[in-house]
C-alpha cells in the first residue's frame, strides 16, 4: 500500500514538476531478477528511477541514512536496505544477491557515491560480485539532471528537467560460468560503466 501510493506520487512530481522522460522504458523484463545498474548524481535518484519503472524496486543505501528515525521510515519502506561504506559489507552483498535470485528489482549505483562533478566514475567490485552471483539482468541505467533537482548541500528541490535511459540488457549466463575472481568481478563492474557511458554518449 505504501510503496504503490508513493510511486504513483513520486511519478506525478517528477512527471510535473521535473518534466521526467524515460526511454528504453521496454528493456527490463517484465519478471525474474533484474539489477538496473545507474550512475549516481543525487540523493532523490532512487525515488525517481524507481517510480520510473512498473515493477516494484529495492535498492542498498548507505548505513548512516538510517539513523534519522524519520528518514529511516520512509527510505525502508521505499525497499531500501542499510549497506556499510568503506569495506566489503558481506551481509548487504548476500542480501542483495539473494533478492536478484528471488526475482526482484536490485537498484544498484557501481559508483558507490554520488559523483562530485555529474561525471562518471569508476565501478565498485560489488555491482560486478551481486551480478555474477544472482545471475540477474543488468539493465546500465542513466540519470541526468538530479543533480540539478538537489544539488550537493542544498535542502530545497529545484524545477529542472531529469531524463532517464535504460539501456538493452546485459546477461550474465555466460559469465557466470567462468571462475569465480575478483578479476572477473572488476571486468563486469567495468563493462557496465562502460555501457552507462554509451548511453550518456549517445544523447550528447
């Protein structure tokens, strides 16, 4: 009840106030594991990319946002699930990975921040470790303008226009099949960085 009232109000204000555009809308498959793979420009990011979507979505945010008993409130039942920054949080990767399996919706940032300037950053591990290990879907995913809706240290939500792209799928059947490395996970965190720099090359 509440995810399904808040995704159709975080459509509203996004398709009104943001003038949201989707494209690609048709690469995510209907059902089974699924991880959208996005670059991170804001904290708002989540709420969007999930209310741009018709499956319901879950998504990792940084441990400290729950310590804010209201936030915490609203982020959890928003799906999100605490992840701890800094090292290699075993029990958030095992949560996530078990999701994809059971043929959820994993919103994932490769980042692991949001970027300082709106420019691409490296991939984490993780994206590359989830992915290989559930063998989910990943759909690269790109945001544009969140970062000018709330830029970095400000309170208020600003009128410009956000733009969202979902990439074609990338299968991970044949990857999981080879042995399982840290070098394999950085080659498909790479990959998909890769692959979110296309899309954002192709609207340029």
């Amino acid at each position: 009840m509440f995810y399904a009232f808040f995704h159709g109000l975080f459509f509203v204000v996004s398709t009104l106030l943001f003038r949201l555009k989707v494209v690609g809308r048709s690469h995510i498959p209907k059902e089974g594991g699924v991880i959208l793979a996005a670059n991170h420009l804001s904290y708002l990011d989540p709420a969007i990319i999930g209310c741009s979507i018709r499956r319901r979505m879950c998504y990792m945010a940084k441990e400290e946002l729950f310590r804010h008993p209201v936030l915490r409130f609203f982020i959890t039942r928003w799906q999100a699930f605490p992840v701890k920054r800094g090292g290699m949080d075993r029990k958030a990767l095992k949560m996530a990975i078990e999701k994809v399996r059971q043929g959820e919706v994993l919103l994932m940032f490769p980042e692991g921040t949001r970027s300082p300037d709106g420019q691409l950053q490296d991939g984490k591990i993780g994206v590359g470790m989830i992915a290989v290990k559930s063998k989910g879907v990943v759909i690269p995913t790109l945001i544009q303008g969140t970062e000018k809706v709330l830029p970095r240290g400000k309170k208020f939500l600003r009128p410009r226009r956000v733009f969202i792209k979902f990439g074609k799928p990338i299968y991970m059947d044949q990857m999981a099949e080879e042995p399982h490395s840290k070098e394999l996970y950085i080659k498909i965190s790479t990959l998909i960085m890769e692959k979110i720099k296309e899309l954002k090359q192709e609207i340029a």
